[in-house]
C-alpha cells in the first residue's frame, strides 16, 4: 500500500475537479417539493473546488492563514465541508469540538486550545459573546448566516472578498498541524488531538484500501468528519437529515429513504445510530440493496444490533467495527459475518468483545496495566498470551499529541527507541 505523503490533504480536490469536474461532490438535501419529490442543494467537483478558492482567499485577506487555529462550529452543510477544504487550502488549523458535549466543556475545550479566529453559525457566537469564549486570544469572526451586533464579517463578504481566481494551496510540511480535534470527552477529560497533513492522507490510504472503496461511490457520512474524506476518496457524501450530536434520536425513516433516493454504497454511523435504524427497518420490511458495506465506529456494536441490520442488507455485505479512537483510527477492524459466526459466542460467555486484527501497516500489542507514564518501549513491557493487559497502537494514523497537554501527551505515548512511538488505547 503506498503511504507516500501527498501534501496538503485539500490538494485531492482540485485532483478530483480536473478528473470528474461534473460529479457530485457534496449533496444537502433540502425536503420534498409539492409532488413529492427530493430537493436538495449540491457541489460537483469542479464547484466545490472553485468555491473553497474562493473562500480560502477571502479569509487569507481577512488575516485568517497559516497556522492560525481556527474554530469551525456550524452544522453539517455545504457551507462547513467547503469551509473546511478552504482551511486546508489556506494551511490554517481547523479545530473542531463536538457541540453535544454541553457548553461548560466546549468553554473548557476553548480556553485549552486558545483560538485565534472563530468561525460559525449565528447561535455559536451569540454563546461565544455571553458566554466569554476565547476573549483574549480571538481576533478574527466570520458569522455563517446573520452577524447580529457582534464583531467580524459574514461568510458573504468573506466570499465577495476572495474573487473568482484559482488560489495556489499552501505546502505544508508532512507534520505541519491540519487540525485539532477534540475527543468526546464521554470516557473522561476532552482532549485536543493534533492532526497532521500525513495522518489524514494514510487514514484516507487505509480506508481506501481496508474497505475497497472505489471512486464513484455515494456516502451517507452521519458522523460529519468521515464526510471529510469524501473528496480524497473520490466519492459522493450526501448529508444526512439529522443532528449529529444526537444519533440515537435519529429519524431512520429518513436515513432509510436516502439511501434508496440516493443510491447510496456506504454508511458510516455510530453504534447508536445502526441499532435504531436496524430496528425500524426491520420493523418496517426495510431492504438496502444498495449498500456495499456499513461502518461503525465509537464503541462496540452488540451482535444483536450487527444480526438485526444486516438483515437488511444484499446477501455477501457486512457491517464493519473498526477498531481506534481519534488518536488512533483505524487500528483493527471486523466484519459482522465473524462476529455471528464466531466471535459473539465467546462474547456472550465473558470472554470479552473481539475488534479483530491490525490493518495494514498497524502494529498492535498488549502491556501490563500501568497508571504511571512509560517513557521508553521494552519489549518486556509485553505481557504473555492470554494474561489481561493494556491495548497499545502504532503505525501511520497514530497521532503524536494532544494540544497544550503535555502530561497526557507524556501518560498516552511511549517512546520507541527503534523509531516512532506507540500510543496507549486505554482499553483492556
């Protein structure tokens, strides 16, 4: 598999604008008309490649450019994916924090990563202006709808500014920062994780090739960041009719009527989002004939939830678990015929849940249970088959800190005297 690095991991889509210039890129659906039928608003390639020129010039004459962290909080749509690829363009650090976690821990989530320019919906900054967030370090608004009294420019004006001319995409180095992306926070301390150009490019490798996914193909990204990739893998990503934040009140009538209006070939949901949307389709009579594979991701998916969607499914497709965490993503994975032909059983006799083998180019051990921080790897640190033990990870997609963190930077990562380090899953 090549691993080579690719640079700016926005440069796949001027590449996919040149190559299939007309194809949908990005598709927001936007109801039904009067006889019923699907609207939606959308961007080929070509659109969305001359879109977020537009933008990443505009928001370098505005001051927002190169390492400069960026807050991006506006709901899944064709304005937060081109904004998100105009970023890239521009070399600025996308920094991302899921809203659900309540306005105490974004408030704490803010202060850590110390933001420079801040950009989203009109609800974002009115609780940004009360609420005090990044008063001292942000220099740069821009409001994605309505500015309501509060400092900056609208994403209009930011458009008006960058012109219709091509903008030469910034180079950065291979562990230049892309993003921060902050983790749930639902297994403990929300943490900022540094992504780089590289990590994104081998994560898109690995997908890519673990799953076969193929250019041409259409993705129902119900997670927002997978849609992300969409563009690198040459696929169309139709956004789904949901709050993100919320997968297990999702209206699975509306996701099972996307996929068939769409023809969508991949699904990527939580857990929480295939155990509701399994039990209405079945509930329902459902069939998704045009799903080649289901991916979920976040936590374990119960064999029940895994039997009851793939009854949905063409005969020969799986759903799939990979195995990671935003650190680390993927690590391993497993495809629900081996969970019910094998390894639920085991599962169900407490023999714990099975998340598979390492992918290509992931290596993955088992240590002894260690609260304290292990700076140097030893391979005694190993324990011996079948002994309980803490789950480690290394290989291309493992990410190398946590932003303005050192202690957990120096408690999740070991140091490995042969090159590289290994990071510490935290699970057992």
């Amino acid at each position: 598999m090549n691993m080579a690095y690719p640079g700016n991991i926005a440069a796949h889509l001027p590449a996919m604008a040149a190559a299939r210039p007309q194809a949908l890129a990005i598709v927001q659906p936007r109801g039904r008309d009067r006889q019923g039928r699907l609207r939606y608003r959308h961007y080929t390639f070509r659109e969305l490649d001359a879109e977020t020129d537009r933008l990443a010039a505009g928001l370098e004459r505005i001051g927002i450019g190169r390492g400069m962290r960026t807050v991006l909080m506006t709901p899944p749509s064709l304005d937060f994916y081109a904004l998100t690829f105009a970023l890239f363009k521009a070399g600025a650090v996308v920094v991302l924090i899921d809203p659900g976690m309540g306005l105490k821990r974004l408030g704490v989530c803010l202060r850590e990563v110390e933001p420079e320019a801040f950009i989203g919906a009109p609800e974002a900054h009115l609780a940004r202006t009360i609420l005090g967030w990044g008063r001292y370090t942000i220099r740069h608004c821009v409001t994605v709808g309505m500015r309501l009294g509060w400092r900056g420019c609208t994403l209009e004006q930011v458009r008006k500014l960058g012109g219709k001319r091509a903008f030469s995409l910034v180079e950065p180095a291979a562990d230049e920062t892309a993003a921060v992306l902050f983790t749930s926070g639902s297994t403990g301390v929300a943490k900022g994780v540094v992504y780089t150009h590289a990590i994104f490019a081998a994560q898109v490798d690995l997908l890519r090739s673990l799953y076969d996914i193929q250019p041409g193909e259409v993705d129902l990204p119900t997670f927002p960041l997978f849609g992300l990739f969409g563009p690198a893998l040459g696929i169309t990503s139709v956004i789904p009719q949901m709050d993100p934040t919320k997968p297990a009140r999702v209206d699975a009538r509306k996701i099972i009527d996307a996929i068939g209006a769409y023809g969508v070939t991949n699904l990527f949901g939580s857990p929480a989002l295939i155990q509701r949307v399994g039990r209405y389709g079945v509930l329902h009579g459902a069939k998704l004939p045009s799903l080649r594979r289901v991916i979920s991701a976040g936590a374990p998916v119960p064999a029940s939830a895994l039997e009851r969607f793939q009854s949905l499914l063409a005969d020969g497709v799986q759903v799939f678990t990979p195995y990671g965490a935003t650190e680390a993503l993927p690590v391993c994975s497993i495809g629900s015929d081996e969970i019910l032909g094998e390894t639920r059983i085991r599962t169900t006799e407490g023999g714990g849940v099975c998340v598979g083998r390492p992918v290509e180019g992931m290596s993955a051990r088992v240590i002894g249970i260690d609260d304290a921080p292990i700076t140097t790897w030893r391979d005694d640190l190993e324990v011996k088959r079948g002994e309980i033990g803490e789950i480690v990870a290394q290989g291309p997609v493992v990410t190398r800190s946590y932003f303005n963190r050192p202690d957990s930077t120096a408690l999740a990562k070991i140091t490995d005297p042969a090159g590289g380090f290994w990071h510490r899953m935290g699970d057992l």
